[in-house]
C-alpha cells in the first residue's frame, strides 16, 4: 500500500509575483512597505513597445532587397494595416464633394498633391 503524505507548502505562497519579470519582489519587500517601482512599465506601455519594435521590424524586411518579394509584400501590407490605412480596421475614407469622374484637371491634381 502506497504512503499518503501530506501535500507539500511552498515558501512562495503568499508572495506577490510580479507582472513585469525584471522587478523582483520578496516577502520582506511586501512587509517593509516600501516597493521601488521606478523600473515599472505598464501593459500598455510594453505593448506600445512591443508595437515599436514590429514596425521597425517590417520596416526592416521591406527595405532589405536580399529578402522575397513576397517577404516584403506581407510586411507593407502588414504595416498598412497596422497604420488603418487597409484592412477590417481601415478608417473610412474622408468624404468628397463630386466624384472623381466629375473632377476639373486643377481639381485632381489638388488632391494628388494632398497625398
């Protein structure tokens, strides 16, 4: 017959676990009161970072001529869409007074120039 032991304690229980892994906090940091978090970056500030350093990633596949055609056509249209120019998410497009079939050649080349 197998021995029965009783479940094992760990000494991290009732310690805090830190969202963000390099601020490390003990028990005595939690008892003293007194927590620096002057290195503390929020959710969202390490999402816009992590947002930052996609960009400048895809910005990277789409200006190296060494990587597929394909590679860098992804990577635009991934930017694309990150910026809401394509996509579900795209903004709408700003209202025009008259078609572009009914403009003036000045007209056209106004809103060329507005790009």
């Amino acid at each position: 017959m197998a021995r029965k032991t009783a479940p094992k304690t760990s000494p991290e229980i009732g310690s805090f676990a830190s969202p963000d892994p390099t601020i490390k906090v003990s028990n005595a940091d939690l008892n003293s009161g007194v927590l620096d978090l002057s290195g503390y970056k929020s959710p969202s500030d390490r999402l816009s970072d992590d947002a930052d350093l996609a960009k400048e990633t895809l910005r990277q596949v789409c200006r190296d001529p060494a990587a597929p055609a394909a590679a860098r056509a992804q990577a635009a249209r991934t930017l694309a869409e990150m910026s809401g120019a394509i996509g579900r998410n795209a903004r709408p497009a700003p209202e025009r007074g008259k078609p572009v079939s009914e403009l003036t050649r000045d007209e056209l080349e106004a809103e060329l120039a507005g790009i």
